[in-house]
C-alpha cells in the first residue's frame, strides 16, 4: 500500500522507496526497506509527518507518494 494511503498513527514496514538516484539522504534518515515508521500528522497540502526509529520527518506529497509500505505483523508490533 502506498504510504501517502496509509492511516494516521497506524506503525507500518516500508518495503520499497522509488527517491531519485540521490537518495543517500533518505537511507541516512531512516527511510530504507524494513524501516518501521508511523504516521503522525497530515499536512492541508499531502504533506506527511512521520516517526521513524523516534525521530520526526516531514516529507513532501511527492516523496510520500514514492513509499510503499505494509502491515506490521504482531510479532512486529511492538515499534
């Protein structure tokens, strides 16, 4: 399911990013395949607010777009 989909406060397991070539920056912050994060606030714009590993990004409608996640199983919802 896409990330931009997903409902707010919900954990999820991102399970592929489609970042341009210069996505370093992402895997720096967090945002790599297996990553566990959650949705915390919605933008007036498509903006999104995510917790990743306990830090806060705000991403774009865009980036948001180009996440795809998937429901955590039990034994994974602890995060």
């Amino acid at each position: 399911m896409n990330l931009s989909a997903w409902p707010r406060g919900r954990a999820a397991r991102l399970v592929s990013t489609d970042f341009p070539t210069g996505s370093l920056r992402a895997k720096e912050l967090g945002l790599r395949p297996g990553a566990i994060v959650r949705v915390t606030q919605r933008t007036l714009f498509g903006g999104t607010v995510l917790d990743v590993s306990g830090s806060r990004l705000a991403l774009d409608r865009t980036s948001v777009r180009r996440m795809i996640v998937e429901p955590l199983d039990v034994e994974g919802a602890l995060s």
